[in-house]
C-alpha cells in the first residue's frame, strides 16, 4: 500500500518527467451527507475520493484507480473487522498493466470485470466480488486477476484466472443494513492453493444489431452460506461458509431502432451441497423516447428477473430477489436529470423507490439530490429496512 500511494504521489508532483501525452490523471472529490430520520446517529457526512490514473510506456500501459471514504458513524462492538465498517477506508480498486498484440489484449493486476449485460441486476457478471454494505449504492470490488481477450472480427473471446479468492463484504454486524442476530461474526474462505484458482470464460459473437454471449466459471461463489454455531454454552457466534460453485449462463441484446431488448441468465451448481443448485435470469428493455421538450429526452429501462427453482433463504444474503420487477425513468440533458426507479418485490414482499435530481455544470461541479425508501411485508428484511428511508444530497467535484 505504501509503494502505491507514494506512486501516486509521484505522479502528482513530478508531472515534467513524462510528456503530457504520456501519461493522465482524472477523478473527483464528493462530500455525500445522509440523513436517516429513524436511527439513532440521523446525519452521517461522508467524504469519497476516487482517482484514476493512467501512464503510457509504449504498447504498455498501467492504470491504477484508487479511493478512499471517510465518514462518522462509529459502529458498537460487534462489526467483525476494521476495514469492512463504516469508519476510514482506503481501497485499491484497480491496478494493472495492459497491452495489446495485434488481436490480442492483455491485463495482469487487480481489476473489475464487467460482463453483465442487463441493468443493475447480472446473473453471469460473477467474476469479481461486490459490496454490498450499502444494498443500493453497491460497488464492485477488483480482485488479482491475469485477463486474455481475444478479437477476431465480431466475436470476444475472454479467459479470466483469479488466484486469490475474495469474499463478497456484506453490512458488519450493528450496521444499519445488517439483518442478523447480535453475535460475532467469522468467515471460513478457501485456502490460497492452486486447487482453488477461479477461472471464467466468455464468449460474444455481434452480427449487426444482435449480441449473443455465454459464459462458464468454476471457482467459488462470493456470499456465503450462514450457520450458527454455539461456542459455548453461554457464547454462539455466526460462520459465513464459502462453498465451491460451477456456472454457465448467457444473454443477448438486440437492438430495434429506439427500442433495445436485454436478457441473461446463468445456473449454479454446488457440488458439495445437496439441494442448492438454482438458476437466475433477467429480462428487460431499453426505451429512448428522444427529445420530448427542448433539449430533455426521456430514457425508460424495465426488468423482471425471477430464480428456479425458488429457494427461501432465512439469512437474506443469498436469495434477495426471488422475483422482482424493476422500473427506471431518466428525463434529463447533459446538465440536468431527474430518474426515478422502484423495485417491486414480489408477491408484495418489498417495495423500493428511489428518485434523484442531479445538476452539473460544465461536466465537473456536480450537486445532487436522492431519497431512498423501503416499504416490505412484516418479517422481511424489506420491512427491517424501513428504518432506512433516507435523504441523501451530494457536491461532487471532478478533474
């Protein structure tokens, strides 16, 4: 981490090295202020900064995105580790070196790899593990990975090996998303050893407006399964077990003047559990209505997604969404939209809705404005979540 951050440092205040084609800095400095009016600690500022830089070495090239959050909500005893609260947090979200071979193209470092293709919800995009301790803003975390890509002509051929297994982060226990008994937390991960190298390959063909892909992974799922066990007779604790899992999945796009018809889907197998193999899959559209009033268009994304067999999951972190549909409305310019998206949990399980007004002026001064607000059927965790309705407003600045 040390060698990272004084490379970064470099780069800042040694820039007449390099020419300036030679290398570019970019990235932003927001301040995110939450107010929950139903917790205990309602107003949460939050500081983010993320930057990405990349440096050009001939055919080489090596980019590095960093980010660090900063916020003060101090959790109670019981969130299993420093780093996965919500007290200062620092993260190397990629770095890696990339070049290419005529039609070939090689990345080694760590990285985030996107493969989904739907909207907000990706069955087949499993190769890297994701944050979830905030379920409406979570992020994908970059994992060690060496990465071929091969492009003949209308086709992708994709390896990805990831040597180093990393675990999902879910809400620490006592945080504001944690839906669980009040115990200590511990995980079980695979060992660093060659027989647990996860490995993923996709494959796209494009012919005219049609996209097919498929995809295969074998390694091991990042959520957990939850057990508690009893330590003592006076003390349980909670173990997330993560167990080995194969899938292969697909999808399409295809696109009809205005309209863009999305789809994917994958099956999971665990070879070592009995009955909890399931399928998961997505189907959607794209609309653009184009230019309504003056300068302001209006975007219109729809989603159902469904698993089966459909499982029911006590613990919440595996089986969320059993069946839902999805809805978002975007009607904005370059410098100003509004969105609006809800959730449907079905059958009337949860509802989610989540409108935002954001305002930019000349791309990189960026203020905004979103309420989150759950609303679910007793003994849900949609139901848990109503002491998380929010408002959230952010100043955002970029370079």
């Amino acid at each position: 981490m040390k060698k990272f951050i004084a490379f970064i440092l470099v780069l800042f205040f040694s820039q007449n090295i390099f020419a300036q084609e030679d290398y570019s800095i970019q990235g932003s400095i927001s301040l995110d202020n939450y107010y929950y009016g139903e917790q205990d600690e309602q107003y949460v500022p939050e500081a983010n900064i993320d930057l990405i830089t990349k440096l050009y070495l001939g055919d080489w090239q090596i980019v590095s995105n960093l980010q660090a959050r900063y916020n003060n909500l101090e959790l109670e005893q019981g969130a299993f580790t420093e780093e996965e609260d919500y007290r200062p947090y620092v993260s190397i979200e990629e770095f890696y070196v990339n070049t290419y071979w005529q039609d070939l193209d090689f990345n080694l470092g760590i990285r985030k790899i996107n493969w989904g293709i739907t909207d907000r919800f990706n069955p087949i995009d499993i190769i890297n593990p994701v944050d979830l301790t905030d379920i409406i803003n979570e992020r994908k975390i970059g994992i060690p990975v060496f990465a071929l890509t091969y492009w003949p002509p209308d086709w992708q051929i994709e390896l990805v090996v990831a040597p180093y297994f990393m675990a999902s982060r879910l809400p620490p226990a006592n945080s504001y998303f944690y839906y669980g008994p009040d115990l200590s937390v511990e995980q079980e991960l695979p060992e660093f050893i060659w027989q647990n190298v996860q490995a993923g390959l996709l494959i796209n063909w494009q012919y005219q407006s049609l996209s097919l892909t498929s995809m295969a992974y074998y390694g091991y799922d990042h959520l957990p399964f939850v057990e508690v066990l009893m330590v003592n007779p006076l003390e349980f604790a909670i173990v997330y077990n993560y167990e080995k899992m194969t899938a292969f999945g697909g999808g399409f796009e295809y696109a009809i003047n205005k309209l863009i018809l999305r789809g994917e889907g994958a099956y999971y197998i665990y070879p070592d559990l009995e009955q909890q193999d399931y399928g998961q899959y997505v189907v959607g559209f794209d609309y653009n209505f184009g230019q309504i009033t003056q300068s302001y268009n209006l975007y219109l994304t729809a989603q159902y997604i469904a698993e089966s067999p459909q499982r029911e999951d006590p613990d919440w972190i595996r089986h969320l969404f059993t069946e839902a549909v999805s809805l978002k409305i975007i009607y904005g310019n370059e410098f100003t939209e509004f969105s609006f998206e809800e959730i449907w949990v079905l059958p009337g399980d949860g509802l989610v809705l989540i409108p935002s007004l954001t305002h930019s002026w000349q791309n990189n001064i960026t203020i905004s404005a979103e309420y989150d607000y759950f609303l679910g059927k007793e003994d849900t965790y949609w139901h848990f979540n109503e002491q998380n309705n929010r408002l959230i407003f952010s100043l955002k600045y970029s370079f």
